[in-house]
C-alpha cells in the first residue's frame, strides 16, 4: 500500500522534534529565569531546606524569589502528576519544564490565548487563573527589579 510521502514527512519532522529537547537559552528571559528557580526550589524540596534566601541571592531580589516560590508553588498544586524538572546545571528543558515556560512567556508577552491554547488539556480550565496571576505577580516583580 503506497504511503503519503508529506504525510510522512510531517510526521517524521514531529518525531524528530520531539527527539530533541528544548533548549533554556531559546527561552524568554522571565522564564528561563523561573525555569531556574524551579529547579532550585525541587533542589531545596529535596535537602528539606528553605529556597527563598539562595532565590533571592540568585535573583537579585526577594520579591522575585516570593513570587517566584508562589508561582512554582500555584503550578504544583494545580498539575495533574508530579512535574519533571532536569538538573540544575542542565541546558535542556524537560517537557514539563518546557511546557510550564511556554506559561511563563505567553504571561510576560500578556497574551492570554496563547496562555490558555499552552494549557490547555494540562489543567482544568477552573484551576488555570491561579497560574495566570501568579504569573502577572513573577512577571511584575521582575519588571520592577530591572
């Protein structure tokens, strides 16, 4: 049975992109920045330790390491399974990680459809404003301290 070639195509090119992971430096700043600070909260989860002073060192700034830990803390409570985070040190981006800064970025560029189309089908759809304000909250804190 012959095979649609751009068919085929298109579906090899969706394999071979989700082959290769996402990465951090391709990010929106805020959001590779939160990407950051989730992997040091997990880190600190983990030790058992507070993450809010090394976040704040790191950041630059203890508003955004608030808001950072309440954003992180708003998308925990709210994913439907625990979240993949990669090492600290790594540049590639998990697929939750790559989702979640998809959040982040549709947030700082204040485009809520693309906010919600990023969502969609993660979070039900009357947990998903809590992710949007906490969010705006990163994102505004983050613009202050520029």
């Amino acid at each position: 049975m012959p095979q649609n070639q751009p068919a085929t195509s298109s579906f090899n090119a969706i394999v071979a992109n989700l082959r290769e992971a996402p990465r951090i430096e391709a990010l929106h700043p805020i959001a590779a920045r939160f990407v950051y600070s989730i992997r040091l909260i997990a880190l600190h989860e983990r030790a058992r330790r507070d993450p809010v002073p090394e976040l704040a060192m790191r950041l630059g700034n203890v508003e955004v390491a608030a808001k950072s830990l309440t954003l992180a803390e708003a998308v925990t409570a709210t994913w439907p399974e625990n979240i993949s985070i990669s090492r600290f040190c790594c540049g590639c981006l998990s697929h939750d990680e790559a989702t979640i800064a998809g959040l982040v970025s549709a947030v700082a560029n204040h485009d809520q459809a693309g906010f919600g189309r990023a969502i969609e089908g993660f979070v039900r759809h009357d947990r998903q404003h809590r992710i949007w304000e906490a969010g705006l909250a990163l994102v505004q804190a983050e613009l202050r301290n520029c």
